[in-house]
C-alpha cells in the first residue's frame, strides 16, 4: 500500500511539472540539525535533522520536507554491565504540489507523506490529500494559511494492525515576524478518520545568527486518538538545531 500511494504520488507531481514548466526552476532550501549528548548519571544520544525546499514556477508551488529523529542510550544493569539501546527512531518524508488558481495566494493542492516510527503508536504511516488552500490573513509582519480537502490513509500499528480508509485533512500555518531578526511560527494539522484522528501542533521561534545561519527552538505535539495497548497517545519532541538557507 505504501509503496503504490508512493509512485502514484510521485507520477503525479512529475506529470503536473511537466506541465507547469514555463519559467526556470527557483528553489528555496532550509537544513537544520541539532544533536544533544549526555554524560554521567544519565548517557545518551539524540540526533534530530530536517530539510524543507519549496519551488516556484509560474503556475505552481511545490514544497518537499525530509526529516528524522534518533535517540540512544547508554544502559548500566544490575552487575555494572554497560549496553546501548535505542529508545526512538523517526523518518518523515513528505511532497506538495499546489497549482496557483490565481495572482494571490488561492490553490488546489495534492499531498503526500510517509512516516517510518519504530517506537510509535503507528510505526507505519502513509497518506496523500487533494485539497484547496488560501491565505486568510496578512498584514506587515503576519500571515496565516489554511488548507482543507479530503484524502486516504494508510498505516500499521505497533500490534501489526494494518488500518487504512477514507480521511478529512486541514491544515494551518502562523508566521509572525515579531522583529528583523527573529520570528515565531505555529503549524496544525489534523486528519480526522473513522479508524484514527491525528493531530500535529508544532511551534517555534526562530532568531538569526550570522549571514544566512539560524536558531532554533521548536516544540512538537503528535496525538493519535486511537492507539494499541500500551502505547500513549501523545508524543512529544523539544529541539534546539542550527538552520542554514541557501
């Protein structure tokens, strides 16, 4: 399933290029990366890395993200023997085209993503989502975007539960330049289905440092209203990374 709504996705974005290509390709990429290491009563690792590029052509605007999260131990038994284990593993890929409807900010959008969790609630998680998204608010330093439409999930429990069905996606994004050098930033999305509501809040402030170099500081919400025995229903991620632009 994850890999037929994969190539379906992909044959569809590269057919709506294919059709959109007036203009040269203008691409925007930020990479991030933070990495926190502990020592003494507690040892351990923690690695979180992420890369978000939007293109624009003249009738459409595409964004692609590609992040990942890993977490590792250092584990002392009962007779001082020491083990590492790893106690989190996240990749998250994603791809959006949105076909301009007009000179603003209206657009018909479809959307993609997989998500690979191997100590998740879902450790497996697909979906992709055709919908309609606009600007409903700017003024000189603030911006707020919403996205609606309906889509198609598909994912595999911690109990290798395989559920899958028909979804309702909205989505929205805050941006507020509150200074020259720094911003704050709120996203949301919620999929709501018959099997499993899901529901992503991350929010961050951003300050730059030298030329095109950032930091910062975000904190991420996943709640799954539907989860195996055993497992909780909420995650959380608290990171500080260093965010490049070119």
């Amino acid at each position: 399933m994850t890999i037929r709504i994969t190539s379906a996705l992909t044959l569809m974005l590269f057919g709506a290029q294919a059709h959109a290509a007036e203009t040269p390709k203008v691409w925007t990429t930020q990479a991030e990366l933070g990495a926190i290491m502990t020592s003494g009563n507690t040892k351990g690792t923690s690695v979180t890395g992420k890369i978000d590029s939007k293109q624009e052509l003249t009738q459409w605007n595409n964004e692609y993200s590609l992040g990942g999260y890993f977490k590792e131990d250092e584990i002392t038994d009962a007779d001082g023997n020491t083990s590492t284990e790893k106690s989190a593993e996240r990749f998250f890929v994603s791809a959006k085209g949105g076909y301009k409807l007009d000179d603003d900010f209206a657009k018909l959008y479809i959307l993609g993503s997989y998500t690979d969790d191997s100590f998740g609630a879902y450790q497996k998680y697909s979906l992709v989502s055709v919908g309609y998204g606009d600007r409903l608010y700017q003024d000189d330093n603030k911006t707020l975007d919403a996205e609606i439409g309906p889509g198609y999930f598909s994912g595999r429990t911690a109990d290798d539960v395989t559920e899958n069905g028909l979804m309702l996606r909205t989505a929205a994004s805050f941006n507020w330049a509150f200074s020259t050098t720094a911003s704050f930033k709120q996203t949301l999305s919620v999929e709501y289905g018959e099997e499993n509501t899901r529901t992503v809040a991350e929010s961050s402030i951003s300050a730059s440092l030298i030329g095109k170099m950032q930091m910062k500081a975000a904190f991420l919400v996943q709640n799954d209203s539907d989860v195996p025995f055993g497992k909780k229903k909420t995650d959380t991620l608290t990171s500080l990374t260093f965010v490049y632009a070119f």
